[in-house]
C-alpha cells in the first residue's frame, strides 16, 4: 500500500514527509518481525538439535516439545505468513528425530544385552493381575 502511495507522491507534495514516515515505520516494524523470527527458529533449531540426543526421559522429550510448541504458538500470534507450510516441514522432521532416538534407544538395548532383537518379547506369565 505505501509504495503505490509513494509512486503518486511528488517531491512538492505535502504530504511527503507523512509518507516517508510511515514508511519508515513499516519498514522499521518489519525488520523487528524478522529479527523475532529468526531468534524463533535459532530456538527451534537448538531444542530440535537437544531431541536429537536428549536422555530417554518421557519429562526431558516433553519439555522440549513443549518449548517448540510454545514458540510455535508465539509465531502463530505474531502472524507470520506461511507459518503452516513452515509448520508443515516441522511436522515431518520431529518423527524423523523421534525414530532417530528410538533407534538410539535399540542400539542401547542390543549393547546391554545382545540377544535383544526389535520386536522379541520374553514369553512370561504374571498371574491374575495381568
């Protein structure tokens, strides 16, 4: 909207001042957007980089979903454009971590005991209360 304002404007007009202001502060505004936005996906990256090799605690994974979604939910407040196509990409790479650290979890497993296999259940009985 400035620039078509700004392309009917003049040196003489008046109302030059005015627009130039305004436009200051639109371009100001979004450079505080940007640099926001920045800061929020460098806090992405680093809780996305702490699931890739955090301890296999159900309290630690969940914490740092919760700080992903928060700041999710925060850029999602600040309107950013094209936040579901970004959240879209997020989407597929969490499941990919996630497996990452399962697998993690079965090489753990197997080096504790090597006759441990994916998807081998002991066979047992536990009584009644099962």
């Amino acid at each position: 909207m400035f620039g078509i304002q700004g392309f009917k404007t003049d040196w003489g007009n008046s109302k030059l001042e005015y627009y130039a202001s305004k436009l200051a502060d639109s371009v100001s505004n979004y450079q505080e957007k940007v640099t926001d936005l920045i800061e929020y996906l460098d806090k992405i990256d680093v809780e996305l980089s702490a699931l890739d090799r955090c301890q296999y605690k159900g309290e630690v994974i969940t914490q740092i979903l919760g700080t992903i979604q928060k700041t999710v939910d925060q850029m999602s407040l600040n309107n950013y454009s094209n936040l579901s196509k970004w959240i879209e990409n997020l989407d597929k790479t969490v499941p990919i971590i996630s497996f990452y650290c399962v697998s993690q979890l079965n090489n753990h497993i197997f080096s504790w005991n090597p006759n441990w296999q994916p998807g081998w259940r002991r066979p047992f009985t536990c009584g009644p209360q099962c």
